[in-house]
C-alpha cells in the first residue's frame, strides 16, 4: 500500500466538548517506527475521563485511542520488513527501552511515558505512526476487533491480577464493577484458580458475570457486610474497578484479613480511610496502571486457547464517525465497550 497523505482522524477539541473529525497529515515511518492501518479500536471509560478533562487540561485537543488493532502498511528504514502485511495489537505506552522501568518489565510506568491517546495522537484514526517495539504480532486470520480490545479492556485486569495482587489458586476474589475491565477479570479470576465473586449494580452485568464463571454474584447496593456474607466472611483480593470514590470504599470496606485490595478504576475524588482499618485487618491496598506489552502477549494466547472470550465486548461497533454516539453509550452505562472500525 502506498502511504497516504492523509487519513480521517476524531480529534476531542476541549474539556467537555463533542469530538470533531479531521483530516490529519500521515507522518512517513522514521527509524525504528512502522505506519499502521487501524482496523478496530475500543472506546473505553479512561476515553471518557480523558474528555472529562480527568488526565489534565492541558492533554487536549489530542486524538484519543489507545485500544487498538492493526495491520502495518510501512516501516522505517532499519526496520524488520517481516512487518509489512502483519497484524498486529497496538501497546499504547512507548517508554524509553533503556530506562529502569522498561528494563526490569514495568514499561507502564516511570516519569518518562509517552501514552497513546492522551500524551501523544492515538488510534481514533485511519493511520498511526508507532515505535515497531510497541507492536505485538497477532496470529493471522485474528478478528481486529477481539484483538483491540484484549489489549486494555482484557490486559488492564490481567495485569491487575497476574501482575500486581498476585492471585494464587483458592484464594476468594471480589470484583466491584463488572464492565469493561472486571467483567474481563471475571475470566482471568477462574483462570487462576481463585473462588471468584462478582459485585454489581446491574442486574444485566450481574447476568453476564454469571456466563463468565462468576460463582457467588451481588449487588453492591447488598453493601459491605451483604458482600462479606455471601463470600463466606473472608475475601483475600478485592479488584476496584469502578471510578466512583463510594465503590473505593466499599473496596476496603470489604476486604478481609490479610488482603490485597487493587485500585483499578479511575475517580477524580477522594475517599477516606483511618490507618486502624488497614492494620487491624492487615491488608495493603495497591495500584495497578494499564499493562505491560509482555500482558498483551499472554492475553492473546489465552484468547487463542479459549480460556478468555471477548464476544461480550465487541458486539457493538460504529465507525470512526459515530465516537460522539459511543462515548454517550459509555456515559450511559448502556453499552460494556464500542467498537470503532475506521474503515467501516
Ligand atoms: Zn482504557
């Protein structure tokens, strides 16, 4: 494919404004960098706070996008001309390959990160330019979608739980907020062995963790000793995935002796705590920041065996033009995720 010269792309203007569409120039391959034709790429809550002005004023106008797919249509002059042709997932974060966190496989965090979506123009686009060492290469004839959204909405609570809360085999772990990251974590809960409970508002999410594997399912409105009760009075991980600062606390409301309690998802407010709630139980509370490109790896070989489906995350799909519509599905807790296809 020759490279183009512009592609459509859906810029968020302004804090709070609707999304406009423009034609945005296509920057050629540097060294070290490929072109992208974006096949799918997911609408995800983080979009929403992003627009919310939740990352900071001072990150828009930018092009969001960081869930996404593709085939490589271009590289640079060193690169791998392997590349050309391939299907790949995008890792939304370039780090500095030489740095201290990059080397020791914590890419996803460190002062000098470079985010796709937020720091830098992402995949609500036609074409994206990308460093080649953040591509990871999917098997042929893998749906652009499933593979989009495996990235961040199935990554962010495999990281959360294989990487940072450390689930072992046995353990009873609860999941606050069955969206587009818990429902996903729901799946890796059972991969790894844990009793999995699954805490909700809705009754048709709580209907969805049932067909994930969920084995004991709530509502969170049953509050934190309803919760405790029906996980049989000790709870060892608690997943946070809602970005409400009232679901932060039923996270530590809940947690049992000895605990992890992972903060997920993400809320502009605070809430409150005494320290005698964390000594007298025990229990640590923890963040867990996106994934690692070493995730998305993993995350595609269990979709690969069937361990992880992704069919309830990419049912709903709109072009590029219609991220307006999608981001106010989000808003309205209508949909789990969109999927936008730039080139429907
Ligand atoms: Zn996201």
């Amino acid at each position: 494919m020759e490279i183009p010269r512009s592609g459509r792309a859906a810029l968020l203007p302004g804090v709070g404004a609707a999304p406009e569409f423009i034609d945005l120039p296509v920057q050629p391959p540097l060294p070290g960098q490929a072109l992208i034709r974006v096949l799918a790429c997911g609408v995800c809550g983080s979009d929403k706070f992003l627009q919310d002005g939740g990352f900071g004023h001072d990150k828009l106008p930018v092009v969001p996008g960081h869930e996404a797919a593709g085939e490589v249509i271009a590289v640079g002059a060193d690169a791998d001309a392997h590349l050309l042709g391939t299907l790949v997932a995008l890792y939304y974060i370039n780090a500095p390959q030489e740095g201290r966190w990059a080397r020791s496989g914590r890419e996803n965090i460190g002062p000098s990160i470079e985010r796709m979506g937020v720091d830098t123009d992402g995949a609500f686009a036609q074409f994206i330019t990308r460093p080649v060492h953040t591509l990871v290469p999917a098997p042929p004839g893998t749906d652009p979608a499933a593979l989009a959204v495996l990235t961040d909405a199935v990554g962010t609570g495999y990281h959360a739980l294989v990487r940072i809360a450390r689930v072992q085999p046995g353990e009873v772990l609860a999941v606050i907020g069955l969206g587009g990251i818990g429902s996903n974590a729901i799946q890796v809960g059972k991969h790894l062995g844990a009793t999995v409970v699954a805490v909700g508002r809705s009754q048709s999410k709580r209907d969805l963790a049932g067909r994930l594997g969920a084995d004991i399912i709530v509502s969170a409105a049953d509050g934190p000793d309803g919760i405790i009760a029906a996980a049989g009075g000790q709870i060892d991980v608690v997943l946070q995935c809602v970005g409400s600062a009232e679901m932060d606390r039923l996270a530590v409301d809940i947690a049992g002796y000895g605990s992890r309690v992972v903060m997920v998802g993400s809320c502009q407010e605070s809430f409150s705590l005494r320290a005698t709630d964390l000594i007298w139980r025990e229990f640590a509370i923890l963040g867990s920041r996106g994934f690692t490109r070493q995730d998305i790896v993993e995350v595609i070989d269990l979709h690969q065996r069937g361990v992880i489906t992704t069919d309830h995350l990419t049912g709903q799909q709109r072009p590029l033009a219609e991220l307006g519509e999608a981001l106010a599905d989000l808003r309205q807790g209508s949909v789990l995720r969109t999927v936008l296809l730039p080139w429907a």
